[in-house]
C-alpha cells in the first residue's frame, strides 16, 4: 500500500529536513519511495529493523537509488525507539511508520522456518537472527499451560489439543522440523478438513510469540506519539485482526481519553485527546495491487496525526 501510505505523508513535503522514522525498513520500498517521492524537502530517515539480513539487502538498494544521505541504519528492534532516538540525539520526529510482520523476503527464504511449505526445514521463524529464543525454543520448552496461552494469544482456538499433542510427543524426543510441528498439529486436530493449510494459525501464534510481536505494541504507540512533534503522522500498516484490533483500540484511546459520564455536560476528568485519527475506516489495498501483490489482501493502513 505504498501509494496510501505515501499519500498521508505528503505533509512531509513541506517541511525542511524532517525527520522520519520507518521502523520495520524492511527492504527500504516505502521509504526509498518517500524520499524520492518528495526529494525537494530532503527527508531524513531513519531506518529501524531487527534483521541484520533486510538492512543489507536495504542498504544496498539505498545506495544504488543515490540516497545514502538521507538515511540512518539501525539494526535494533522499534520498540526500543526511545534508547535508539537518544543514541542519535534525536528529541522529537515529524512522522513514523510500522509496517508491522514479516516481509516476503522472510517468507520467502525457506531457511528461516515462517513457511510451513517446506516441511524439512527447521522450526526457527525468528527476526532477529541473534537472539536466542526460536520456534524450536517455544515448541520444546515451553509447559503446557504457557503453550496454551501462546497459542490462544495468537488466536489458534484448537490451543488445547495441540498444546497437549506437543508436550506429549516432545516425551519421545523433540520437534525438530516444521514437517514434524505440522504431523502433530494434524494428529491432534481435525484441520485436514479447514479451508485454510492445518497449520496457520499454530505458526502464526508461534512467530508472534518468537518476535514478541503483540504484547509490546500498545505501549510503543504511546511512547510514539510522545516523540511526535505536533502535526507530525504515525502510520500503522497490519496484516491480522490480532494487531489491527491493538492499533485501532490505542488510537481511539488516544484520540478520546475523556473518561467522564456520558451525562456530564463538560469534562472534569481533564484527559485531553492526544492524536487525530485520519483514517475512521482503515485504508485497504485496491484490487489491482491484491492482484499484483495477494500477499496484501489482509493490510490495513490506519494514520493518527500528533495534536
Ligand atoms: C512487512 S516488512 C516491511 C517492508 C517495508 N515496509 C518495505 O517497504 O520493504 C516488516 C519488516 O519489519 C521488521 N520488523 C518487524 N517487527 C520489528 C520490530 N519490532 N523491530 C524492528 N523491525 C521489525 C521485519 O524484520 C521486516 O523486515
């Protein structure tokens, strides 16, 4: 949804030298389209993503694209935006934006274990390659009742049985592979017979807990739109309902915190709202790009703008 996302940061084009944050760069597309986009106010960028893989294959198209200049790389993880924003003496930005979950690149490599398409390789789905926790972690040492809350949490309902299924088999040796995950998952639940492939919402809860997607995301929007300088956007790209319904929840906190009565003719409470939402409804990708891109039929782009 680049043209979207873009089209809500044409504000940018007015000011001198703003600064932006893309905190999931990935392969630089959005933001290497926004700096050329608007290349007469000179956008700095800094560029945030916790695999050190994306950043150089991001590096690279930057500097073939020229624009070494307008950028910043940090390997390090959004959510610790405020120690990274210190680090570069950073106080306040003019816009960000989170294209949240993996990028096809990671989807594509099979070696990174996020496809359950080949069933050989093994259970990993992390990130951020260095650090130690992977899917083998979740999958071999996690007790039954954490697996379940995993599971749960990641909106696999058959949470249960398949948390049972993967503390019982573990007993005869561990769960190695992806092809090992999915005979269990299929053993344990009657998915054979599901619209979607048996294993897609185990896998999906297993990469949110891996890359501890959800939990922070509610605190990190806050923190965000404190570093925001007024008028400045934050937009949000998701591609599950679990992280739409956070982002939509937080902005609408954030835009409306009055915690008074109803019947109150005027607030007492004294919260004021923080943010404007620019986006009632969220943006979705038009069919032409869900034709070109399927993978895109599941975003929602949804903008605040700093009061
Ligand atoms: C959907 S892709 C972004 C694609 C990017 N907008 C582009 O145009 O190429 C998401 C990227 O964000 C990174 N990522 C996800 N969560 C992150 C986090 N908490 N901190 C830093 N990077 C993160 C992933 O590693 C992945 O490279």
């Amino acid at each position: 949804m680049t043209k979207e996302t873009l089209h809500f940061l044409s504000y940018l084009s007015i000011l001198n030298e703003p600064i932006f944050v893309d905190g999931t760069l990935g392969l630089a597309g959005h933001s290497i389209s926004l700096v050329v986009e608007k290349k007469e106010s000179k956008i700095k960028v800094i560029g945030i993503d916790k695999d050190a893989t994306a950043l150089k294959i991001a590096e690279k198209k930057i500097k073939e694209a020229g624009l070494v200049e307008n950028f910043v790389l940090v390997h390090d993880d959004f959510h610790n935006i405020n120690d990274i924003l210190d680090n570069l003496s950073v106080k306040k930005i003019d816009g960000m934006l989170l294209d949240l979950g993996v990028s096809s690149m990671q989807l594509d490599d099979k070696s990174r274990g996020f496809s359950f398409s080949n069933p050989e390789i093994a259970l990993d789905m992390r990130m951020d390659q260095s650090q130690s926790k992977s899917a083998f972690t979740v999958v071999n040492t996690y007790n039954q009742k954490r697996l379940e809350d995993v599971l749960k949490n990641g909106e696999e309902w058959h949470f249960r049985k398949i948390a049972a299924a993967i503390v019982s088999s573990r007993k005869t040796g561990p769960i190695v592979t992806v092809g090992d995950l999915l005979k269990v998952i299929n053993a344990a639940t009657s998915k054979k017979y599901s619209k979607t492939h048996p294993g897609t919402d185990t896998f999906r809860a297993l990469r949110l807990e891996v890359n501890d997607e959800i939990s922070r995301l509610a605190k990190t929007i806050n923190h965000i739109v404190q570093i925001l300088a007024p008028g400045g956007r934050l937009a949000i790209i998701t591609f599950h309902s679990l992280e739409d319904r956070i982002v939509k929840n937080i902005f609408k906190q954030l835009a409306d915190p009055c915690t008074c009565p109803a019947q109150l003719p005027k607030c007492i409470c004294g919260k004021t709202p923080k943010v404007k939402v620019l986006t009632k409804k969220p943006i979705t990708p038009s069919s032409d790009e869900i034709k070109i891109n399927p993978r895109s039929r599941s975003a929602k782009l949804r903008v605040i703008e700093k009061l």
